[in-house]
C-alpha cells in the first residue's frame, strides 16, 4: 500500500496527570477492535504495570478529553497531541510503544472512478509540506 503517514505511538496524558502507585494506572480506550487499544494492551501485557480501563469512547475526541481531563492515559499516534497533554513514554513503568505506518490499501479488483478520486485525496492531504 501507499504510505500516508509514519508515525509512531506513545504514552498520552495530561500536562498536569498525577498518579499514586498504590493504585492501578488509569487508561482510556476506544472500544475494540480499535488499533490504539490493541497496541497498548499487547505492550502492557509484557509489563508489570497495574493497570485499568478507566473511561472508554468510541470517539477520539472523547478519549482526548478523558486525557486532558487527567482522568486518564492513553496510546495515541504522537502527531495527535494536542495542547494540554505530554507524552510520559517510560514513566510509571509503562513499556515502549511500536512505530506506526498507515496506508491506503487497494483492492486487486478494477477501482471506480469515485474510489480513485477519494484515494488521490487522501495522498495529497496526507503529503508532507
């Protein structure tokens, strides 16, 4: 497939998160299947961080406010930060998250003129400055 964007994941809270280590780490998530969830799970699993699903969203702009709310952490794709929040890779003991390439995937099959176009868009949204 065409690469539309390399990125890679991280660890996402607040600017202001606090966290005691008496209790598990809270975390937000997407319900699954959901590749944000599915990365931080399978990292976590190789960990001893005590953890916990603390707030789920099936949209991305609710688990950011979760996050900016300090309710939370989360695995985003580092270019989705937004103000407010910091990437805290490595503390609390949570384990390092993969890098990330997303891609337009085609089908073998013969492409309509409207599935074409909508790819083309997606290229050109997606190259670098």
């Amino acid at each position: 497939g065409t690469v539309l964007r390399e990125t890679h994941f991280v660890w996402a809270a607040a600017q202001d998160f606090e966290f005691g280590a008496d209790t598990p780490l809270p975390l937000a998530f997407a319900p699954a299947p959901c590749v944000h969830r599915q990365v931080a799970i399978d990292a976590l699993q190789g960990s001893s961080v005590k953890w916990r699903v603390a707030f789920t969203s099936p949209s991305q702009q609710g688990l950011r406010a979760a996050v900016l709310a300090g309710l939370a952490v989360t695995a985003f794709p580092k270019g989705d930060l937004e103000p407010g929040m910091r990437v805290i890779d490595g503390q609390y003991g949570l384990p390092a998250l993969p890098k990330a390439d997303f891609r337009l995937i085609w089908s073998m099959a013969v492409k309509n003129p409207a599935a074409c176009a909508f790819g083309k868009l997606l290229v050109s949204v997606c190259e670098p400055d």
